[in-house]
C-alpha cells in the first residue's frame, strides 16, 4: 500500500523569494535571508544564513515565510530542503511553502528530499536549470492523516539522527586513516628517524646520521612546459604529444595514482617546435606549482607540459619515484611555506630550485622505501575503502528509509521504537 497524492498547491501556499536591492536600509537586519549556499546535502532546520536583511529590505524586493515553513531551492541547484526555525527570508533561487492546514512540514520536507530528483527532472532553462513556481505548485505529495504524519516524521527524526551520527564516525575514521597514512609516508621519507643528526629541513627535526640533505638540481635535471599559441591553428593540428595541464591532477589527488599515462590533451610537434615546452622522457617527476599547487605525479611515457608545471629528469643518484614520495611528503610544507597568493597559490620556479630533500646513501635504499611506503598505503587503502563502502550503504539506507517512510510503504510504528510515540 502507497499513500495517495494530492498536488502541492493544495498543502502549501508557494511563495516566491528575492534580492533587494544593494541599500544601506535594506541589509545587515535582524532577518535571516537564504539562498541554496545556506542549504545542507540533508532536509534540516536553517539555524542561520550568510546574510541578513532588515525589513524595510524584506518589504522591498525580498519576501519572508513564517516558522515551520519549508524553503526549496528551485535553480543552482534544485532539490534542496530546510525548515524555517524564525521568520526567514529568501533570495530568487528559492521558493518558501508556507503550509495552508494541518501539515506537518517535517513530513513534507523529507519528502521533498527522498524526492529530489523528480524535482531536478523538472528543471528548465538553457543557462541554469530552474523549477517554476507553478511546475513546484504542481507537484503530486504523498499524503496521510496528521497524526500519521507526525509519527512518519518522529520516526525519521530518530532513524535519520542514528544513520548520521554513524556517518559522521565513518567520516572521521576516514580522515584520521588519511592522517595516519600521511604521517607513515614521511616517517618513512625521513628514514623513521626519532634521534640522530638535527636535519636543516624546515619539514623534518632528525634524519639517520649516513643520510645527506642535498639540493634535488644536483640530483636530476629540472625543466618546465608550454602551452603553444592556441591563436596558430596549424599548431594543433595532428597532435601526437601526451600533454600534461592541471586537468590531470584529478588522477593523482589521493596520492593513490603514481604514474601519470594519459591525458585529456595533446599537442603536436609543431606547436612544441614554436614554443618553449619540450618533450620530457618517461620517469619525468612532475609537480603543478599553479592552481593545484603541491600534486605530483611520474610519466608514464615521453610526454610535454603545460607551465603550471615543473619537472625533475633524475639522474643516477635519484629514484624517480623515491622523488615523488618525497614531493608527496612535504607537500604541506610547499604549499604553507613557498606557495604564495591569496586565491590561487603559486610555487614559484626560483624556490623550487633551491629545494633540498633527504637522501638515503644509495638507490637502493631509496627504493626499498618506496616499496615500504607501498605496502604501508596498500593496508590503509584497504581500510579506507572499506569504510566508504560502508558510507555508501549507509547513503543508500538513508534514502530508502525516507523513500519507503513517506510514501506509506511500511508502518512506521512497527518498524522501530526509536522517537515513535502513539
């Protein structure tokens, strides 16, 4: 058994939000003003807003609903659902539903949630996709009696609490995985060195008393990259060239990735002539030191870059990949230390030839601690995929909960204990 439907219209009174204008007399009030920005992934109470209006900015160009109102985001994005703790106001983006009778907001919120992309289904638009007022009015609820829809939503209130309490554990667990997985990549970068001689690294305080701190110029050949003219159209023709951008960074953002062996463009042969990128040999370390400063990655093959990118051809005294842990290991370093600029960061080229890092008295030894770090990450990606798993199912079970809750599938009463009163 479903419960039936009945068209939103005739449960809520839609209201449609807006911006006032940018008046001295119209902001920084006492009424809190939404947008979708203010809105979580989950339907919740709305406890505060990034803005505020004053009244006379609510009477003039915006609109309030009163508390216990639902308010949806209809563009940029659509579907997303909060209830109104005090009167609230909200900008064009959002729609409030004001509830006519007996509703139970609560009830009608979860609802909206569980129902979020039908409501996405019903955008419109060719720069953003919007839900219209009278497609959101439009809209067929499942519905029930009051009091069947106060116990719908105790029992969600409880079930939902359970599931995101569990969640947010998950969710630490998984950054303390990622901490843990860091801090044994730099102890083994740093020889797990406790005691020994003081290092001049401003990331590390000891080293083994055989390791040397040596500039990494000294170790491997340090080049760059180019983006040949996109004004020649003769120069992207035939284009051969595997070609590192900061596109490429999203394969190597969890560090999981070692070795970089396509990518979203190339360029040709004679656009690198008429430039100044070259053609790096495979085992080339690269690290972006723009916009994604700090990732780095190896080539998988011969392969050009962009200028957001450095690159290190080692030498004989040099593990590429040794190299690449080491990059990895002071990544925070980098970016706290030499990276500058306020919105987009930049490594620039001069401190990063001056960069100095550990290094063990042979290659093999460099080796054998790039294996240890890969049996090491090996384990705690292990773990770590295991409990998104576990995220995912919980995600899963949260959505069929509400889903099956709302629409009558189930009787509430019976299916648990927790916050269900009679």
């Amino acid at each position: 058994m479903t419960f039936p439907t009945i068209p939103l219209r005739r449960i809520f009174k839609v209201v449609n939000g807006g911006t006032p204008a940018q008046d001295v007399a119209y902001w920084n009030g006492t009424i809190p003003w939404a947008t979708p920005a203010d809105f979580g992934e989950h339907f919740a109470a709305i406890h505060q807003t990034r803005r505020a209006i004053t009244r006379n900015g609510a009477e003039n160009g915006s609109a309030t609903v009163p508390r216990n109102s639902l308010i949806v985001s209809t563009r940029a994005p659509i579907g997303y659902i909060s209830i109104a703790t005090e009167e609230t106001a909200f900008n064009q983006g959002c729609r409030g539903l004001v509830p006519t009778g007996t509703a139970n907001s609560k009830f009608y919120g979860y609802q909206l949630e569980a129902r979020r992309e039908e409501l996405q289904s019903l955008g419109l638009g060719s720069t953003f996709m919007e839900l219209s007022t009278n497609e959101l009015a439009s809209f067929p609820l499942y519905t029930c009696s009051p009091l069947e829809q106060r116990h719908i939503a105790d029992f969600l209130d409880a079930e939902t609490a359970h599931i995101d309490r569990t969640v947010a554990t998950s969710k630490r667990l998984l950054e303390v995985l990622d901490e843990r997985r860091t801090a044994a990549v730099v102890n083994q970068i740093l020889g797990g060195a406790t005691t020994g001689r003081r290092s001049k690294l401003p990331w590390a305080e000891f080293l083994p008393d055989a390791w040397d701190e040596v500039r990494v110029g000294l170790l491997a050949r340090m080049g760059s990259g180019h983006t040949p003219s996109r004004s020649k159209p003769e120069w992207w023709k035939d284009c051969t060239i595997p070609w590192i951008t900061t596109g490429e960074v999203q394969q190597v953002r969890d560090d999981r990735t070692e070795v970089i062996t396509h990518t979203r463009e190339k360029i040709s042969v004679l656009g690198m002539r008429n430039s100044s990128a070259e053609l790096h040999p495979r085992g080339t370390v690269v690290l972006c030191r723009t916009a994604s400063a700090g990732y780095s990655a190896v080539m998988g093959t011969d392969m050009a870059t962009s200028q957001d990118f450095v690159t290190w051809t080692c030498g004989p005294r040099l593990d590429p990949y040794y190299l690449l842990w080491c990059l990895r290991a002071m990544r925070q370093d980098l970016l706290g230390r030499l990276a500058m600029g306020s919105t987009h960061k930049t490594i620039y080229v001069p401190d990063l030839q001056m960069l100095k890092i550990p290094l063990p008295p042979s290659v093999d030894d460099q080796r054998e601690i790039v294996q240890r770090i890969r049996r090491n990450n090996e384990k705690a990606d292990r773990l770590t995929d295991k409990v998104k798993g576990q995220l995912d199912l919980l995600a899963e079970r949260r959505r069929a909960l509400i889903t099956a809750a709302v629409t009558g599938q189930f009787d509430v009463s019976t299916a648990s204990g927790r916050g269900v009163t009679e």
